[in-house]
C-alpha cells in the first residue's frame, strides 16, 4: 500500500510538470510565464555593462513558440515598450524580449542609434573603428542563445523589429550583417537612414565603414521599411537636420521612401533580385502601438 502511495505521488508531481516544464533550464534559473524581466550580463564584451532585459511569455508557451526581439526608441524604456506589445504576443503567440539599452551604458546616439561601430559615428575613421564584438548589436544573437536556454525553446531564429531610434539599430544591425539568427528585420518609423551608396560617407552611406555584404546577399534578405501615414512632421525636435540628412527628405515619412527607393533603384540597376519591402501604416503618426501593431501582424499574419 505505501509502494503504491509512493507511485501515485510521484506520477502526480511528473503530470502536473505541464508545458511550463520547459521554462526550467538545468541550472535551476526560472522564468515564469508572463511579464517580468531578468538581468543580463553573460555577454563578455558587455560584461561591465548589464542590461535589463523585459519580457513577455504567453501562458501558451511551449519550447517551439517563436521569439521576436523589439528595440525600444530614444526614451530606453524597455518596461513600458514591452507593456505596450503584449496584447500582440498573446493574439499571435509569440515570446517577446525587449533588451534595455540605458544612456549610462549606451550613451547618445552613437553608442544606440548608430551601433558603436564608431567611437564617433558622425566623424568615423580607421583608427576609431570599435572591435566588432562591441557594436551594439553584437549582444542580440548571444543573448537569444542565452534566452533559450533560460526557457528551453528550440527556435532557430528570432524576428526583430525596431522603433524610431530602436528602427535605426534595427536597420543597421540588417546592413552590417551582424548576426547568425535573424530571420525577419522590420525598421520602424526612422529618423534617418544609412544609405546603400557606396559614394557617400558613413553614417549617412556605406562609404568609409566596415560594410563587407554584396548587394546581391543584402537585397535577397527580408528587411521592412515601415512608416506611419502622418509621420511627416519636419519641426520634430528630435529629428535631425542637416544639409547632408535633408537628402533623404525633411522628415521620416519621406526618408523612408527616400531610403527604399534608391535601394530598389540600384537593385534594378544591378539586375539584383530586390526582397524588401515597406508599407505605410494608416492613420499613423510617430508612434509605437500602431505602428508595431502593424508590423507585428505583418510577419505572424504572413501577408
């Protein structure tokens, strides 16, 4: 009668180890469905620079759910970006990871928005070319290898999409073919662009940088330019300006088209199969919940 109690008790505790069983790795690190976050310093090139990393899990989730990486804009609020796109990942299910890139660890635009490839990203050269593994989004492919084995997930990619400052990242982390596990690349309400020319000098252009693609393996990836309808303030106070940048348009309804123009341009100059694309999100103004909405949607819809 004991061996028996003994067996019963044993199956229950096997049984009630349901889908969640997946989310407990064999270092006893825990992460619970739903929305927390967890603090992330196993990247050695960052090790002196610990981010925080929000996210989300569905109470569906299993070890097959898809993961998508967002990037926060100019604010580096990972908590409320997070907030702001949860709805999405119960309605498609999908696992989302918003890493928070803080000014004291990534200060100002050069360190964000234009990757730390360059000590400064405006006034690039040779001598102040940073090491690959310290660009800014060197971090993302380590830390989804480190995120799946938290939650034993068996993804072999993750989709990343990006808004205004976090598009910018998101569409140079594209560029500079800096990650093995990308599939789906969505840069969202830009404020600029770097440009596929080769005449023009970084960041505005490829000139000058580290650019080591073809424009044959470049233009055959999955990137999405998206935009919002009434996104076409040139008075916005956090948009930059300048003789240079004005050629792409004077605000980021016109540098998005600016952008994904010239480059189906030179595609179809170079007779180079062209797979981007770009949308226009109605009704949209710069900002986030629409405009992700959108993009989300995109690629779990798959239209």
């Amino acid at each position: 009668m004991k061996k028996y109690f003994f067996i019963v008790i044993i199956a229950s505790i096997f049984f009630a180890c349901d889908k969640n069983e997946g989310l407990i790795n064999s270092n006893n690190f825990y992460l619970q469905t739903g929305a927390n976050s967890f603090t992330y310093d196993q990247y050695l090139p960052f090790q002196d620079k610990a981010m925080e990393v929000y996210y989300y899990i569905p109470e569906n989730a299993d070890v097959t759910l898809p993961i998508l990486f967002s990037l926060h804009g100019m604010n580096r609020n990972g908590y409320n970006h997070r907030n702001s796109l949860i709805n999405k990942a119960d309605e498609h299910g999908f696992i989302l990871v918003v890493p928070e890139f803080n000014d004291d660890n990534f200060p100002g635009g050069d360190a964000y928005n234009l990757a730390n490839i360059f000590v400064d990203g405006d006034n690039p050269s040779s001598g102040t070319l940073n090491p690959r593994e310290q660009w800014t989004f060197s971090v993302l492919d380590p830390l989804f290898i480190y995120f799946k084995t938290l939650i034993t997930n068996y993804s072999d990619k993750y989709n990343l999409i990006g808004f205004s400052a976090g598009g910018q990242l998101a569409h140079r982390t594209f560029i500079y073919n800096n990650t093995n596990y990308c599939n789906k690349t969505i840069a969202m309400g830009s404020g600029w662009y770097t440009t596929i020319n080769e005449n023009l000098d970084f960041p505005y252009g490829l000139n000058g940088s580290p650019y080591d693609s073809s424009l044959t393996s470049i233009f055959s990836k999955d990137l999405t330019i998206l935009v919002g309808e009434n996104d076409n303030d040139p008075n916005d106070p956090n948009l930059r300006r300048n003789t240079i940048v004005d050629q792409q348009g004077d605000n980021r309804f016109d540098r998005a088209e600016y952008f994904f123009t010239n480059a189906e341009s030179l595609a179809q100059q170079e007779n180079l199969f062209f797979n981007w694309k770009k949308y226009i999100v109605p009704n949209a103004a710069h900002e986030l919940s629409p405009n992700a909405n959108f993009a989300l949607d995109l690629i779990y819809n798959d239209k």
